[in-house]
C-alpha cells in the first residue's frame, strides 16, 4: 500500500526553482548557434562533456596557446533594464579576442559561462546569438558552455557571463612589450562607447546622482541607455597583418584601468609613455559623465577607456608602415604620445590652464 501523504511530500528540483525542462529547451537552440560557428577543426558537438578541437596550425613552425577569460561587469544592468541581451554577448567575445590579441594571438575556440536565478530561454539564446556574432566575426568557434540556475543566489531575472577563450601565435610572432624603446611613437585606435568598463560609475553619475533613466535621450549622446550599450569593438582584424608584418612593438587593450595602468602593462620598467591629452576625441558621453558627475580627471582617466579601445607602441621605422595600412583600410587612428625614459607610468600632458577642456 502506497502512503497518500509520501506521495504528496516528494519535491523536485522545479519545486526549488530550478527548470530542467527550460534548460533543455535553451540548449537545443544553443546548440543549432553554435554550430554557425564551427571551423573545421572542430570534432566534437556542443553537448559534449568536453569541446574537442584539432591541434592543427598551418603555418606556425612554433604554436603558442594563449588563453584568457573575462566578464562585461555591470553593462548586465544596462542590458536587463533595455530588454537588449545580444550585444552584450557580442561584446563578451570581443573583449577576451583583444585580451589574446595584444600578445599575437589569433582566437580560436570560445566557451561561455551563464548564470541566472531563473532560467528564460529567450534571453539566454539572444546572449548566445550575440557571443556567436562575434565569434563568426573573429573566426572563433563556439565550442561549449555552462549553463548554471541558481535560484536564491541571483534574482528571477539576473544573469551573469563569463567568457574564456583560446588563441594561437607563432613563438616568434609573440608580443611581449620587450621590443619597446625609447622613441616609439603611440597611436590610438578609437574606441566607441565604454566598451566594457566603468559602468558603476557610468551608473552612478548618470542613473542615480543625475535622475536620468535609460531612455532619456540627451544631445550630443541620444538615449542614454542605447549609447550604454554600444558594442566592444574587435580590433582583429584591423591589427592582425601589421602583427603578421612585425610592424608593432606592442599592444595596450585599453578596459578598466583605462590608460593609466593598461599601457604600464607592457612597459620595461625604464621606460614611461608620455601622452597627450587632447590628441584625440573623446566621446560625448564621457565629456558628459565628467562635467556633470563632478568626477575627477585623473578617475576618468583611470576608469574608462576616454575614448581610445586600443594603443599601439610602434618604433618610428615602421611607423610609415602603421599608417600606409590603416589608410588603406580607412581606419581611423591618431597619433598620442611617445615613450620616453621612466619607471614604467604613464606621464600626462596637461591642456594649458584657460584651456575650453582637457577632453575637447
């Protein structure tokens, strides 16, 4: 005989908030993305314990792996409250690209972490649909993921990324910043928006001190939440033949910590960069969270990116080349600064005192 009140007692793990019939509806469109993706060097399906791809390197007598892993921080926030889940899925993938990028490397394969306190199928396969956009841009496959609910931990509709990529370069073609000299000249790829960092702050100012919320529309910027969301930019493929040609001493991916401690990165320790403020254009809205947020210059620059995504420190021999390129390409680029002898900092040129702003 069975006991009625055991029967009605027995609880699931839907009872505690977890959904395995919505996680399996996600992956099976996950899985139909992610196969867009695929280069021919993967051999395994997604699904699979473990990605499986071919250790094939045509042309690199010298394979070097180079891996890296990162998140997009509080633009989650942004995203959540603009109902727009796939941008920053593609800003996810391009962020860990230029992370592998500035040591040589071309991507390779891709994984993504998602975490959320309630499972929607829909918003999940748009951060997918985003991070295989990327991919597909960058040659990159998506090969795997995890996908964690975690009731209790995060709210109903709270989600986290992760991403985690692997590239390949030639052990001669790796960039290390041991080619910087004295002399070298930087130049500047613009960024097009806060890329992924400094949205705290971005937030504060803007949400919180200000009282704006995301759609309101502010001139020069548009909607405040859509200027929030523009994409992090792979600079892949504007780099890889000048890094093919060995024309870059090195590479500063300009995410949080803004110039001030990304190009120390891939400084010699006696060598400083000197750069000049007002060498380039700094996007409205930066101006915007820096005139009426009463912010700090030396926090904005330590904080978001100013509108440089990534500088390159080029000797002045292959300058000329650097140039010639991006001309060519029609992408835009300015001149900044020069390294100089140091300790390994950044040296600021300050505007003139009467200046109209230092970030005109």
């Amino acid at each position: 005989m069975v006991d009625s009140r055991a029967v009605a007692d027995k609880t699931s793990y839907r009872d505690s908030g977890v959904d395995i019939d919505a996680q399996d509806e996600a992956l099976r469109e996950v899985r139909h993305i992610a196969r867009g993706t695929f280069t021919p060097n993967v051999i395994s399906d997604i699904g699979s314990f473990g990605g499986l791809f071919r250790a094939s390197f045509e042309g690199i007598d010298k394979p070097i792996l180079v891996s890296s892993t990162d998140g997009v921080g509080t633009k989650l926030r942004v995203a959540a409250a603009m109902k727009v889940h796939d941008t920053v899925g593609y800003d996810l993938v391009s962020h860990c690209v230029n992370d592998i990028l500035v040591q040589g490397a071309r991507p390779l394969f891709f994984l993504d972490y998602f975490a959320t306190g309630k499972l929607r199928p829909p918003v999940m396969t748009d951060v997918i649909r985003g991070m295989a956009r990327a991919c597909r841009e960058n040659g990159a496959a998506l090969i795997g993921g995890e996908t964690a609910e975690m009731p209790g931990f995060y709210g109903d509709d709270d989600y986290d990324i992760a991403g985690f990529i692997v590239g390949v370069v030639d052990e001669s073609k790796v960039i290390t910043g041991k080619d910087v000299r004295e002399g070298d000249i930087l130049i500047a790829l613009p960024s097009v928006g806060l890329h992924t960092n400094g949205y705290s702050l971005a937030r504060r100012v803007l949400i919180e001190k200000l009282g704006h919320d995301y759609q309101t529309i502010l001139p020069e910027i548009g909607k405040i939440g859509e200027a929030l969301l523009a994409p992090h930019v792979s600079y892949l493929k504007q780099l890889m033949p000048l890094i093919d040609a060995r024309a870059i001493h090195a590479l500063a991916h300009i995410t949080g910590g803004g110039l001030t401690d990304n190009v120390p990165r891939v400084l010699p320790d006696t060598l400083d960069v000197h750069v000049k403020l007002g060498a380039w254009p700094v996007l409205p809205i930066f101006r915007y969270i820096f005139e009426q947020g009463n912010v700090d210059r030396d926090e904005m620059l330590r904080v978001f990116n100013m509108g440089v995504g990534m500088v390159l420190l080029v000797g002045r021999d292959d300058v000329d080349t650097v140039v010639k390129h991006f001309t060519r390409i029609a992408q835009p680029y300015y001149f900044i600064g020069n390294v100089v002898k140091g300790s390994g900092k950044v040296q600021y040129d300050f505007p003139p005192a009467g200046f109209p702003s230092w970030i005109e």
